[in-house]
C-alpha cells in the first residue's frame, strides 16, 4: 500500500492511496492495482492515468472484515 500521485486524462493531479496485490479481504484475486482518490465520485475503471509511487505505507493484509479494512483505508488516508 503506497501514497501515489495520480494525473488524470484532463491534467488534474490527486494525491491517491495505491494498493498492488491481491485483495485478500475480499477474496484471493490475480494481482491488481487499486487508486483510491479521497472526495473522488466519479468512475476510475477503464480511466488511463499516470500514477507515481510517493511513499510505501505498509504490507497488504487481510481484515477480518470489510469495516476493519475501512479502518484502515481512513488510517492511511491519513497519511495524505
């Protein structure tokens, strides 16, 4: 789990928090790499940005439920 810096299509940058692996909360995944842009509504799938590794955070972990996961998104957001 990182602190990236995210540039969209459009130019804007965003502060993200990035999370390569493989979602083991939600159940064992092929490897995938997740933006999460703090206030951001709109979709991000399909979306082709850039995105820059700011600062590692911490390993990928499972929770042992999907609130504790939440817990810690709003502990590394934080982080920002």
């Amino acid at each position: 789990v990182y602190i990236a810096e995210v540039t969209l299509p459009s130019g804007a940058e965003h502060r993200a928090i990035l999370n390569i692996g493989v979602n083991p909360t939600v159940g064992e995944n092929p490897i995938s790499i997740e933006v999460h842009i703090p206030d951001w509504t709109h979709d991000l799938y399909d979306m082709h940005m850039s995105v820059q590794l700011i600062h590692y955070l911490r390993e990928e972990r499972r929770f042992d439920s999907l609130d504790e996961l939440k817990q810690q998104i709003a502990k590394d957001l934080k982080m920002l």
